[in-house]
C-alpha cells in the first residue's frame, strides 16, 4: 500500500495492478505492515485487510460478473 493511498492495496510497488480499491467512506482500514523497498521516492508498505461478509453477498456463477465487465 502506497503511504497516503490508504484506500488502495497494489499488488506491488509501482506496479499499479490494483487488488482492492475501497471507498473512502468506507470507514475499512488496512492494517499496515512493515515498509518494502520501492524504485520510487514514495513509501509503500505491507497490508493487510480482512473483510467479513454473509454467504448472500456471495456468488457461484461469475458469467454475469464477467458478462457486466464486457457491457462496460
């Protein structure tokens, strides 16, 4: 997580492949870990998030998902 970006977990410093964007409204906070080294001058960190959510929020078919992702 890049220091000041709290609302975005990258999957690794300057790489900007984005795992989980969160809403900043969210109230969610990742825990921060220790830092990595980056090639930049920005400080990126260790995260770690843990969401809990019911099986209704859930799904077993991903072709609607996939399918919305294609309409966009």
């Amino acid at each position: 997580m890049q220091e000041g970006a709290e609302n975005a977990i990258y999957y690794a410093p300057n790489r900007r492949i984005l795992n989980v964007a969160l809403g900043r409204t969210s109230g969610v906070k990742p825990k921060l870990g220790k830092q990595v080294e980056s090639d930049s001058d920005k400080k990126w960190y260790e995260a770690e998030l843990i969401i809990k959510t019911t099986k209704n929020n859930l799904t077993n078919d991903v072709k609607p998902l996939y399918k919305a992702a294609n309409d966009m």
